[in-house]
C-alpha cells in the first residue's frame, strides 16, 4: 500500500529545506497539485512496466552489480585531469607518455623527473613524488585525484528502477563528490519536477548501502545516494526507449543492465500470475541514426536524423521533443554530440511491433528503399520529456524559470532581491523596485515597473494632473 501523505509530507519537507536559503521569510509549499499529476501521467508506465506492479514505486534488482567505465568515458576522465596540470608541466608531460598503461597503474619506460627517475614498471601514481620536493600538500591533493579516476574506474551497487517522487528531486543530490545542473540547488532544480510530472521518464541508479543525509534532503528525510544515475524515457505503449545521458560516466554495461532487470522483472512477473503474463523482452541497444536513402539511383537526404522503426523510419524530433513549458536541461537536444549517437532499443516480442528482430532493423529487399517514406507518422513512437508544473506555493501559474520551484510572481515576492536574476527581475530606474521584466515599461530609455510606468510617459512627465508620486517610491 503505497502511503501518499508520507510521500507528500516528506516531498514538501525536501523543496522547503532545499530552497529556503533563497527566501526572505518561510514559504509553504504544496506539492499535492503535482503529486496528482504525477500519479495521473505516470499511469502508462505503472501499467505497461514489469518494475512497477502491485504499486511498487522502486525496483531493487535482488543481485549486487558492477560494471566499468567505457573506454571513451575514461580517456576522457584522464585527459581531463592531465589538462588541468597545466601548472606542472612535468607531471603534464610524463602522464602523457603513459596515457596508454594509466589504468594499469604501471610506468612502461625509465622516465627522468626533476626530483629522481621514475623507473619501468613502477607505479604511476606512487611516482608522483619525483614531481613534488616540498610540497607535500599538492602531492597529496594531486595523488587523490588521479586515484579517484583509478577506483571509478568500476560502479558497484544496488540497480534501482524508480518513479519514486523523491528519486526524481534526488538525481543530481548525493554525497558521492558528483552533482550536475539538476540539484536541488542549481541552475535546472524545477526540470526534476517538470520530469516528475510527465508520461514518459523513469529515473535508473546505483545506489550503495542504507538510505541516509544527502545533500540538500534534511535530517528528517534520508533518502538514497545515487552513485550512478541515468533517466530513461519509455513511449506511451512501452514499446520504445531511448536513454538519457548518464552521470557521473558513461557505461555501456550500465544500459546492458538495464535490459537484464527488465527481462528478469518481466519473468517474475510470470511466475506470480502463474504463466498468464506473457514476457517483453527488449532489442539491444542501437544508435544507428538515417541521414539519407537510395531512390533507384538517387540518393534523397534527410533535413533530420532518421531512427529505423519496422519496416519504416521516423525523423528524431518527431520522436523526442520536450514538453510545453518544460524547463529541464535536455542533452537529447541541447547536447549535439549526445543526440548524434543517442541509444535507444524495441520491444522485440508481445508488441504491435513485432516484426522487429534482436538485430533491431529490418530493410525492405535488404536495402533502405522507398518504403521507408511513406511511414504513417501515428503510428510512430512519440515521448514528450518534461511536462509544465504549477508553483509549489500558490498553485496558480506556472513555474516559468528552471532555477525556482516559485511562478515569477510568488519568487518576486518572496526570494530575496539579491538572489533574484537581474536580467529576469530588473530594478526599476525610477523607484528603486524589482519587477519581472516582462510587466515593465521603457519611458526615455529607462526600463521602469508597471507602476511608474503608468504614471509616467515616454517623456517622464507625469501623467496625473495632480502630479503624485509614484506609489512604489519617490520620484529623484
């Protein structure tokens, strides 16, 4: 049974301890307008997804896993790093040389350092010291650093499946020295609400040991720490998925995982209605994306990158687009190295769709012909991220800025004017006061409030015969 007001009780307590450095005095929130939404639009999901049956709002795959970085995610990682020495050209040059051996954590050739000779086979990170005569603080800040790369090179813990509502305010909170645009804190807060609320996303980690403080959740509220987290997004039948960037690294075991959980919750789900439930597997992943066609001898290319769908294809913005007044950050399409090589996989058995084999394409006449033109666009995957979320204090407009969980009328009155955005909430030239730049006025090239905007025109003569002052302080 699943217990609302707990989970409401303890969503409230999160926004208002996350978000109360911004304020001038205590705001009350109420998140049960988006709780409802979230309940509602989820429905699909709860319904077409083995995760989530007999209400369960999280999976916890039984088996503790691991699985390790990929190749691209660690030369990244490590070029990184060796970068940022740019203050140790030394260092800088001989990381290097053994760029290849990193992660083996072994030297291949003598290299001469300024203090010493660092010898073949050596560990690479024990021979920092030859770098470092009297400084034994940055040795040390430098050793960790370059250690921590090594020991992530590998995630272990417990896979979750979740449409908890508190998973969703917690992707990019965690005491795992990680964060991104999405904290409770950041630039992005109000897009884990906007995913919260719509049809299509699930929130995938990795989570290690018993629920406890993470940042931004208060005492009162432990929760879990996300050690490896990605956001998947499902079409309404359940019959496509296509995943979201994962942070901290990327791992293409960690999608692979994925496929085995499901597979495994779709089997449990079997047994317990005794065989009436038939089992959903999914294609693996793919990335291929269709850029053009043959027509007999002409090739006819595409304004858009195409994804393969049966016998036919569908261009990537008519199947992923974000939702209207959604304020997530969105990598599939902000993120142009991402959306080029986006996965995403089929449902191969039990579906509508079920010409799709475990090689995920299938081409008419074993080329891409003009079949692949005349796709009825309904039938085709459609996944709309992000849904518009109402203001958790007065429930009446929209939020409209990512980094409030307030609509602008309810931030200007009750975050401080120091926290405010000065481009969104201008300070009037006339009184003094704020105000949402969209409500003002420009009187003489002077942006001004409503206020004096009303009482004053173009010329700033005052429009009142009686020549009264501007309610929203004195004319100077």
């Amino acid at each position: 049974m699943i217990n609302f007001d707990l989970i409401q009780k303890q969503f409230e307590q999160v926004i208002s301890y996350s978000q109360n450095y911004l304020y001038k005095e205590e705001v009350t929130i109420n998140a049960s307008n988006l709780l409802k939404d979230w309940w509602w639009n989820k429905k699909y999901l709860r319904s077409n997804l083995p995760f989530f049956t007999d209400d369960r709002l999280i999976y916890e795959y039984p088996n503790i896993i691991s699985f390790g970085l990929d190749e691209n995610t660690k030369r990244e990682r490590l070029d990184r790093f060796i970068r940022e020495l740019w203050d140790f050209p030394f260092l800088q040059d001989f990381l290097r040389k053994n760029k290849t051996n990193f992660f083996e954590n072994r030297i291949v050739e003598d290299y001469k350092a300024p203090n010493g000779t660092c010898r073949r086979g050596m560990k690479i990170i024990k021979a920092f010291k030859y770098f470092f005569s009297n400084d034994a603080e940055t040795l040390k800040r430098l050793q960790d650093e370059a250690s921590a790369i090594l020991n992530e090179d590998k995630i272990e813990g417990k896979f979750c499946v979740s449409i908890h509502p508190l998973d969703y305010i917690s992707i990019s909170d965690n005491d795992h020295n990680w964060h991104s645009c999405h904290a409770m804190n950041s630039d992005y807060r109000a897009g884990n609400l906007c995913y919260m609320a719509d049809h299509h996303t699930i929130v995938c980690y990795v989570k290690t040991g018993e629920d406890r403080k993470i940042s931004n959740f208060p005492d009162e509220v432990p929760w879990n720490s996300k050690k490896w987290r990605m956001l998947l997004f499902f079409d309404r039948s359940s019959d496509f998925v296509m995943a979201g960037k994962q942070y901290p690294l990327q791992s293409e075991d960690a999608l692979n995982h994925f496929q085995k959980a499901y597979s495994e919750a779709w089997e449990a789900a079997r047994e317990a209605n005794e065989g009436t439930v038939d089992s959903v597997k999914f294609s693996p992943w793919h990335r291929e994306q269709i850029h053009s066609v043959l027509l007999g001898d002409l090739e006819y290319k595409f304004t858009i990158p195409m994804i393969p769908y049966g016998d036919y294809m569908f261009g990537l913005d008519e199947i992923y687009t974000k939702g209207e007044g959604a304020l997530q950050y969105d990598d599939m399409i902000r993120n142009s190295t991402y959306r080029d090589s986006v996965p995403y996989a089929y449902a191969i058995s039990n579906s509508r769709w079920g010409l799709f084999t475990d090689a995920g394409i299938t081409y008419p006449d074993g080329n891409k012909t003009s079949r692949y033109l005349f796709a009825n666009r309904r039938n085709g995957p459609v996944i709309t991220a992000g849904h518009e979320v109402k203001c958790l204090h007065c429930g009446e407009s929209a939020i409209q800025t990512a980094d409030a969980v307030l609509c602008d009328r309810c931030a200007l009155e009750h975050i401080k004017p120091e926290m405010l955005d000065e481009d969104y909430y201008p300070t009037c030239d006339i009184c003094g006061e704020r105000f949402i730049y969209y409500d003002g006025f420009w009187r003489n090239d002077m942006h001004v409030c409503t206020s004096c905007g009303q009482k004053y025109d173009e010329d700033l003569n005052l429009i009142d015969d009686d020549k009264e002052e501007c309610y929203n302080g004195p004319w100077s």
